[in-house]
C-alpha cells in the first residue's frame, strides 16, 4: 500500500511543470474578483510576498511551513483544495515524495486507535459539577439553608441599599448624552430654518414693495399749473375787480397735492403683503441658485452623494493609498462630499447605501461580492 501510494506522488511530482503554482494562484485570486493589492488585504500578507509566490521566487519567500500556511489562505479565497496547492508547490521547490506524504500523513497509525486523553477543560467542568452537586447537598440541611438565606440577605442589603438609586451605566450615560445632543442639533437646525425663512419672507415683501410702488402722476402737476395760470390771466383782465383773497386762488391748486399722498400710502401698504406667486417665484430663484453654487465643482473633481438606509461602514482611498473618508454610518445619514479620481471605494453591507455621482445613480450591484463592494472610480 505504501509503495503504492508513493509511486502515485513520484508520478504526480514529475508532471508538474514550472509555471503550474503561478496559473493556479492566479486563477484562485482572480475567481474571487481581487487584485494584487486587495488580496494583501485579504490575508493580511504584504504585496511582495504575494508577488514572489504568484511568480514562484522561492529564494524571496520564508521557509517552506510559513508559505504553506500562506498557500493555505489562497485556496479559502475560492474554496479551492489546499493539498493540490501545497503539493505543487513542494515538487517545484524539490522536495521528495514520502516528504509530502508525510506532511499529509495521519497523526496515528490506522491499526491503533489511541485513548483520549482527559482536557484541562473536560477536569474542570467535572471538578466544577461536583462543587455544584455538593453544594446542593449542604442547601438541603435546614441549619445551612437558613444561614445562606441571613448572610445573602445581609450582603444584598449593604452593596444595594434599598434608600439609595443605583448609578447609571456607561452605557445608558452615552445614550442618555447622545439623545440630549441630538436633540440640541435638531433644535438649532429648526431654529436656523425659521432664521432662514422669516430673512427671505421680508426680503421678498420689500422687493415686491418696490416694485408696485407708483409714483404721483405728473398730469395732477400739470392741472395745477394750467389752473394757477388761469387765474393769473383773469386778475390781469379784470383789474377793477378786488382780488380774490389768497386762499381763494390757492384752494383749486391744493385740492390735487391733497389727494395724492394718501392714495400713493395705501398703494405702499398694499405693496407690503407679499404676493404669493413672487414669493413662490423668488424662493425657487433662491433654491436654484443654492443648487448650483452646491454642485460647482472644481476642474477634475467630482460630487459623491451617500444615502445611508442601514448601518453602513465605508472607505474611500485615493490613488496614493491617503484615506479621504471611513466611517461607520448610521441609518438615515446623507453625506456628500467632493474629491479628485481615481478613488478606491470598499463598502460593507453594500445594500444599506444608496451612491449617487455627480447626480446620477451608481449601481453597486456588478462591484457587489455577498455584502461586500469594491470598485474604483476614474
């Protein structure tokens, strides 16, 4: 049996071919959609070292225990046999067979069957059940039971006493803390909003006031003049005629000049209603603006939006490997911000967010691996 089993492993070794542990690292790594970088990342091992297996550089690898765990780690990428692996990997490096039978071998011959030894742990659960069963003993003997009631009673009355409240945990003094600044944002965000809209309302009335403001008609001047002319001409005819007294002449030209004002401060308190389809008007011009001011973007960036519907964590990486953004997000969080490509992007629970660039929706579903999400935006 055993010649048998070690011609099989000399016929193995000698069909592997230099090149064989490179195409099947490979094609482990790209089955599960990763790149050099992000397969480092993977099985926190540094990149060199990954590129000196994939490329079979045995003189720039540790020794050969450390690389089969490392050839390990590579096949849990795709659920690949580990044992093929390795065993390329010792026939390129020119180990013998019953060398690799040996490391495959099972830790006991098969024609003994080994007792089991007791565990530390197995000692302990039994030594623990029999303090437990003797300790119920003692409970049923009437003396005993009534001294552990008196003494438990006794020692519960002094670490909690009854006239004292217990201290709030870390736990509920954070939540009790966050909820309070939660609050407070939610109050000055309201408080600004009614800031923001009580400026815009009177900005808008004085404009609309400006604009249906009339001025006093120059005909009502006119009229005065051609009147004051009128009786001019007419003393000038008549001189044996006593002049009028001066109020009598003044009377025609006042009457206009009196009813002016009071026509024109009605019109400028109408004029300080806002009308609605102004207001309406000058609130989408503002948002409008506000709009455009917000997604102005510099020459080369982009705007990234991130609407958060569950517990959400990210990272964004620039092409230098610098972190511009990593956070744990809560759900009902909307972040945006601007950056530069080419970014890096990995999102656990990809289906929590929803990710809009420039605008437009991204669709994470063909970056999506289980509920993970990688993907680079040029």
């Amino acid at each position: 049996m055993t010649e048998t089993a070690t011609s099989v492993e000399e016929r193995t070794f000698s069909t592997v071919q230099p090149g064989d542990l490179t195409s099947k690292l490979v094609e482990c790594r790209e089955k599960a959609g990763l790149d050099i970088e992000q397969a480092a990342e993977e099985l926190h091992l540094s990149t060199h070292i990954l590129r000196a297996l994939e490329a079979e550089d045995f003189a720039h690898l540790p020794e050969p225990p450390y690389v089969r765990g490392y050839l390990r780690g590579y096949s849990k990428l795709t659920d690949v046999d580990a044992k093929e692996l390795i065993r390329t990997y010792e026939a390129l490096r020119g180990a013998k067979p019953d060398e690799i039978a040996h490391h495959f071998a099972p830790a006991r011959p098969l024609n003994k069957v080994a007792q089991p030894a007791i565990s530390t742990s197995t000692l302990k659960f039994i030594g623990f059940g029999a303090l437990v069963l003797l300790l119920g003993l003692f409970s049923t003997i009437p003396g005993v039971r009534d001294w552990a009631n008196h003494t438990w009673s006794s020692f519960s009355a002094q670490t909690n006493p009854p006239d004292v409240p217990r201290p709030p945990s870390a736990m509920e003094a954070y939540v009790a803390q966050k909820a309070a600044m939660e609050q407070e944002k939610d109050k000055a965000a309201a408080q600004e909003a009614q800031q923001q809209a009580a400026a815009k309302i009177a900005t808008d009335a004085s404009a609309a006031a400006t604009a249906t403001a009339e001025p006093v008609p120059a005909s009502s001047t006119q009229d005065t003049a051609a009147t004051a002319a009128t009786t001019v001409d007419t003393t000038a005819v008549t001189p044996e005629t006593p002049a009028p007294p001066p109020t009598t002449t003044s009377a025609p030209a006042a009457a206009p000049a009196t009813t002016t004002p009071p026509a024109t401060a009605a019109d400028a308190a109408a004029a300080t209603i806002p009308d609605p389809g102004v207001a309406a008007s000058n609130t989408a011009a503002t948002a409008a603006a506000a709009d455009a001011a917000a997604t102005a973007l510099a020459p080369g960036e982009i705007s990234i939006k991130m609407e958060f519907a569950q517990e959400v964590w990210m990272q964004i990486k620039g092409d230098d490997k610098k972190t511009l953004f990593e956070s744990l997000n809560t759900a009902g969080n909307i972040k945006e911000f601007k950056a530069t490509p080419p970014l890096n992007v990995k999102i656990g629970n990809a289906p929590g967010v929803k990710i809009f660039v420039n605008g437009q929706p991204f669709d994470l579903a063909p970056h999506t691996k289980g509920s993970v999400a990688r993907f680079r935006v040029e």
